[in-house]
C-alpha cells in the first residue's frame, strides 16, 4: 500500500533536532540565557543520548522513570561539561516547573549513578564509610545542568516559570524554607527581543511569529528574497503547524515560493473548513425539517385515529338498536367491519 504525502512528513522531534544544531544552539544559549557572552562554542557541543529514563531504588521498591529529552547535548567548559537541553512546547502547561526540574533532576541522578558504575567497575578505594555507601568519592563531583523551555504558542504564557509559584502561599516563614526551582523560558513571539548572532535565527522566529498572527502580506513585503534551507522552512512548518512547509523537500526554498504554499494550503483548509461547516448545517437543517414534518404527520394521524377510535365506539352503541346495514350508512364504516365488531361483541 502507498504511502500518503501526510504519511511522509517528517516527525516533528525529528524536525527539531535537524534544527538545533550546534551552531543554532550555542546562539540560542548565549543570547537569552548568558546575554550575549560566549559562554558556549559549537565546535565543543556533543550530542547526548536523549533517553535520560532511569530506575531509582528506594528501600523496598524500584521505581522506573521515563523520559525522553528533545535536545540534550554538553558544553566543554575546561576540562568539565556544562550540560544543556531543550524542551519545545507548542501549548502552555502548568506544571512545566515541576517537570523541568524532574527532567534535570534525572540528569543529575544518572551522573551521580555513572559515577558509581566507574568507580566499581575500577576499583577505587573509598576512604570511610560515607564515601562507601554513596559510592562516589568526596572529590567526584556532577555537571551542572541548564534546561531552556522554548514555547512556540500564540497566547503569552501565563504558567508559573517556578516551583514556588505552582504553591499554595503559605506563610513568609514557611515559604523561605522552601526550595525553589526556576524554569527558563524563551516565548517566541518575544524572540525579536534577543540579537542572535545568526541573522537566519532571527528571521526565522520573526516569519513563525507573523505567520501565527496571520501577517502574511507583512512576511512577503519583508522577506520575499530570502533563500531558506530545507530545515529551517521544515521549523517555520513545526512552528506553524504548516504540513506543506514541514515536508519540504528542496534544497533551498524561495520565500517568495514558500509563502505560495502557505496560501495555498490556507485556501484548501479553509474551503474544506467551510465544506464541513456547510455539510453539518445541512445536516442540522435537515433534521430540523425532518423533526416538523414528523411532528405534523404524527399529529395527523394521532387525530385520525382518534376520530376512528370515536366512529368505532358509536357503531358499538348502535349494535343493541340497529342493524348492521343502517349502522354501517350512519358511521361511513363498510359493512365488514360492523359486521366484525358485532361478532366480537357477540350482540
């Protein structure tokens, strides 16, 4: 069996990680997260397993956690590693807080496990009993982890970027004993707030941004000329939720073109759009019809059948003084059935 076109479009974890890549993301880091400071270079980014899902044992119980980065890669900083992920939301969520502390805290618990493998699988003495039973020496130490949320939605996110603004407000007392865990967000409909050292990352969340707002005589005015790769017209397609934009499979694209597409697009889900409109309000106005016909028939008959039900008991009552010939002219019953109804009521 063929495969349809929709069968072929890329996944879209797929579509974001053919983006992110080393390049896109030292920027990304350096722009919102560290103000500009070069803090990360592309040439030192590897690529992590994304599958950071990890068994913790308990006293009596193991409990498996699952869970899948969508970018996950580290830095070299020295001869340490600055760890780095993304999360892409296309809707607001709630919980995000707790969740992105889960995902770090996973991250940090599989390098403290690691750690313990090696030091087991090489031997190392441990010098007293605490270093023992953690398994890890007092030296060995872990790699910081940076989360960055980056949400795709039109509506300003109205979540909580914090855990303790996911709390109840207890007292002052209370809450300054309570840990925070700070989640940090890029909303790309603010992203022209930020100067990206790649002019192209700039101009890709700006078209996402306008394309979402419907400005679409604004994006072609603005940037008609400008080549796109097959990735970035796939992300402006995973942004914008564009399947045309997001199976692109040109090595580089016009805008000019791209935006063709869009209209096009827009113009076969807006007429498929009105046909389903159209068919639910015939639909509608069918039944609507249907309902009175009904209603006006069935009040018909009911009234027929009651006026029978009448000439029925009045052709009873004669059947004691009449015969069946002078009943049956005075009722417009035939002559059969007053015949029946005095057999059935054996007069």
């Amino acid at each position: 069996m063929a495969k349809s076109k929709e069968d072929n479009i890329p996944k879209p974890d797929i579509i974001c990680k053919e983006f992110w890549n080393n390049e896109r993301c030292a920027d990304l880091f350096n722009t919102v997260l560290f103000k500009g400071k070069q803090i990360i270079q592309p040439t030192d980014l590897i690529d992590l397993d994304t599958d950071v899902s990890s068994s913790i044992e308990f006293a009596k119980s193991i409990e498996s956690l699952k869970k899948t980065r969508d970018i996950y890669k580290k830095s070299k900083q020295g001869i340490d590693f600055l760890i780095i992920g993304v999360e892409n939301q296309d809707e607001i969520n709630y919980s995000m807080p707790m969740r992105t502390m889960i995902y770090d805290g996973l991250c940090y618990y599989n390098q403290v496990r690691d750690i313990s493998t090696n030091n087991k699988k090489n031997n190392v003495k441990y010098n007293g009993r605490a270093e023992f039973l953690s398994g890890m020496k007092k030296t060995d130490k872990i790699n910081p982890v940076i989360t960055l949320i980056i949400y795709y939605g039109e509506k300003p996110w109205d979540g909580a970027t914090s855990l303790k603004e996911m709390m109840a407000p207890l007292d002052d007392v209370v809450m300054e004993l309570v840990s925070d865990y700070k989640m940090n967000l890029l909303e790309i409909r603010n992203a022209n707030n930020y100067k990206f050292s790649n002019p192209n990352l700039e101009l890709i969340f700006d078209i996402s941004n306008e394309l979402l707002k419907g400005n679409l005589e604004k994006v072609r005015k603005k940037y008609q000329a400008d080549i796109l790769s097959p990735e970035e017209l796939r992300f402006i397609g995973y942004v914008t939720k564009s399947k045309n934009f997001m199976n692109n499979r040109k090595e580089n694209v016009n805008m000019c073109e791209a935006l063709q597409k869009w209209e096009d697009q827009t113009f076969e889900k807006g007429k498929a759009e009105g046909k389903a409109e159209g068919k639910a309000e015939g639909k509608a106005e069918g039944e609507a019809k249907g309902k009175a016909e009904g209603k006006a028939e069935g009040k018909a008959e009911g009234k027929a059948e009651g006026e029978a039900n009448k000439t029925i008991e009045l052709a009873i009552a004669f059947l004691d003084v009449l015969d069946n010939e002078t009943i049956a002219i005075k009722t417009g019953l035939s002559l059969d059935k007053v015949k029946q109804l005095r057999a059935e009521n054996e007069i």
